[in-house]
C-alpha cells in the first residue's frame, strides 16, 4: 500500500471498510439499547456523530457473543493485510473494539490495558523533560510581554486575566474568528461549502468545547475565561479545520467511494480518537494561523496543560494518587483553571471514557511530528491522507514525506 494517498487496497479492502463499519454501528446499537443511555457511555454511544445513514446498514447483533464471534472474523481478516499504514490502522481499531465489548459486558480492566487496547495510546505519563521545556516556552514568551515577576503560573494567570474577553465580546469575536478559519480550511484543507455553527454556551459540563455537529452548535462552556487565542484554538478545534470539516471531508470520500466506509468511524470512542483530536488541536498549524506572539504563548499552555492532563489521569487512576494530589498538580503544574481542573478529573474517572484524556497529548503529538516533517510539496498529499481516511497514531506515521 502507498503511504502517501488513501487507499490503495483495492477491492478487498472497500470490503473489510464496509464489514468494519457495519460491525462497529452495530456495536454502537447494541449498546444503546441495551443500556438504554445509562451504560458506559451514557448517551454519547460508542460512535458520537455517525454520518453513514445510507450508505452503511448496522450489523445486527443480537447480544455480545454475536459481536465478539464477528470481531473474531475481522482479525482474521486484518491478518491477511500486507504490512503498511492500513494494517496497522485496522489491527489496532478490531482490538479497540474487541476491547470496548468485553468492557460493555462489565469487564474489569485495568488504566494502562484500557490505554493500550482501547485508545491505543502509551501506557505511561508524558515525560518530565517534556513538560519542562514547555514551561520554558511559557516563562521566555511571558518574558518578552512583560509578565516577568512571581511563580510561573501566577504569571500565566495574570497574562489569562488581562487577555480574557469580557461576555459580550465572545460572540462577536467567535464570528469573525469562524469567517477567518473557514477561509482558510476552505482554501487549504477541504471546502465546507455552507456549513456553520453557532456559539452555544454552556456551564457545570467536564468539557472546555464540544463540537455538536447535528445542531451546527459549538459548546463553550462559560464556567471558563477565554483569551482570543483559546477562542481561536476551539474554532479551529471544533470547526474549521478541525472535528467538523474532518466529518464533511470523510463523509465525502466514502459516498464518492474514495476510502473505505470505515472512515465514517471518525468519531468512534476507540482506535480513531487519539488523531481525530490531534487533528483538532493542530488545527490552527494546520491552517498557518500562528499570527502573534499570544498565540506562540498560548499554544505552549495548551500543549502543557494537554500533557498534564494525560500524566494526572495516569497518576490517579493507575497510580493511585488521591484526588486532592492530582488537583494540586493541574492547578499548580499545569496552571489550571478551576473549572478546568474539576472538568478534567471528573473525565478522568469515568470507567469508560477516561482513558480518552490521553488522546488529546498522543494525537496532538503524532499529528505534529507529521505535519513539520513533510516538505511542502507533500502537504497536500499529507493532508489528503489525513482528511480523507482515519488513523491511529502508529498508521499516521507511515505517512511518507519524501
């Protein structure tokens, strides 16, 4: 399989997409009706915005045992893939699947084993040094603004202070940030002809932002100041050319036949998680909508407190730290908001979802190393190889930049 368009599989692996797709539909089904949106998942599903209506029937699954016997075959199937960017994507998703039924039926497994099988992400915290250095980023950008005085994150939250928008400029501000970001994704990544959204707030809720795709609704939760920067990274997080413009794009390629139908599963709470948010939080590099030194500062906050995020869920779901260490560690580490800091550990227990935390960091991360790889006159190639199809983080990396 070529590496750099999507795919090259041929007929046999349009097959395998579509068993894929029905398989995990039906999963989601048999979920929602067996726990009648009190499961795991409570209403989400294990597909949040499924867009294949038509063009794919849900497997039908009478109970559990029917979903493991067609993972069963699945795998089987996957191990007849040559070694490339597809094999590593579709034996990672049947683990992740073949991962959440057994937690549907009330498994026990452990963080790191959720880690591994169902985000397919590390199993370990973010590295120190890593961490260091983007507080190094952080002190030397607030330095050359002038917020030189006192404890890292008093200086990051006097910066936030005086950078955040008064109410009602939120919305005003939100406008002209989606004209500018829809411009140029439309320009540079995939054209979302006359799709918008409106701000929608909202408050006592564990996100930051939420992309509600069918109501054409960003979610901003108000329990949060915003500085025009972290309003920027949200539209481009949410939107353009982020969660929104990747279900356009890959709705687009599966009804033109283009990738296989499993790229509908884009927003599957499983194997294709990690890239889907490592496409939103690279979407303003995506779209080169760095423009001053607040979005450089921002943009190291975002990444530490991304980081954070990932090693405070690992510390107290997988070593055991209390609830009272972690918060100290958001607040003081990661020079976190309040409600952020309740948001984020209120995600972290939850027994399904919470191993999704670490999502954010490992797809930002494959995302990035990706993107500042390829030369420029691979970016187009690259970026149909990210719109087009879905991804792990391992299956990203096969992405030839050469």
């Amino acid at each position: 399989m070529s590496s750099s368009t999507y795919p090259a599989g041929g007929a046999q692996d349009h097959v395998l997409g579509h068993r894929l797709a029905e398989v995990a539909i039906g999963m989601d089904r048999l979920e929602r009706r067996l726990s009648q949106g009190q499961g795991a998942l409570d209403s989400e599903g294990l597909v949040a915005i499924w867009l294949g209506d038509g063009l794919v029937e849900p497997e039908g699954l009478a109970g559990w045992s029917d979903a493991e016997r067609a993972l069963d075959r699945l795998a089987e199937d996957a191990a007849r893939l040559e070694p490339g960017a597809r094999r590593d994507f579709v034996d990672a998703l049947v683990v992740s699947l073949q991962t959440a039924a057994a937690l549907f039926q009330g498994a026990e497994l452990g963080y790191a084993a959720k880690l591994e099988r169902l985000v397919g992400v590390p199993a370990a915290p973010v590295e120190e040094g890593l961490l260091v250095g983007l507080r190094d980023t952080i002190d030397a950008a607030l330095t050359r603004q002038g917020v030189a005085d006192g404890e890292l994150c008093d200086r990051v939250r006097r910066w936030e202070r005086a950078r955040a928008l008064e109410p009602e400029r939120l919305e005003p501000t939100f406008r002209e940030l989606m004209a500018e970001a829809k411009r140029r994704t439309d320009a540079e990544v995939f054209d979302t002809g006359d799709y918008d959204m409106v701000l929608a707030p909202v408050r006592d809720v564990p996100y930051t932002a939420r992309c509600n795709f069918r109501e054409a609704k960003m979610d901003l939760n108000l329990d949060l100041a915003f500085s025009r920067p972290a309003l920027k990274h949200l539209v481009a997080h949410e939107v353009y050319p982020g969660h929104a413009t990747q279900l356009l794009s890959t709705l687009d390629a599966a009804r033109s036949g283009a990738v296989p139908l499993d790229a509908l599963l884009c927003t599957l709470n499983g194997a294709t998680g990690a890239v889907q948010e490592g496409i939103g939080d690279q979407g303003v590099h995506l779209i080169d909508w760095i423009e001053d030194d607040d979005d450089v500062l921002f943009t190291a906050l975002r990444r530490l407190r991304s980081a954070s995020q990932a090693s405070a869920a690992w510390y107290l779901m997988e070593e055991g730290w209390s609830e009272d260490r972690a918060r100290a560690y958001l607040r003081d580490d990661a020079c976190g908001q309040p409600a952020w800091v309740e948001g984020r550990l209120r995600f972290a227990r939850h027994p399904f979802r919470g191993p999704f935390i670490a999502s954010y960091w490992y797809g930002d991360e494959a995302v990035r190393e990706v993107r500042e790889r390829v030369a420029p006159e691979r970016r187009a190639a690259f970026l149909r190889f990210l719109y087009q199809g879905v991804h792990t983080p391992a299956s990203l990396r096969r992405f030839e930049a050469a």
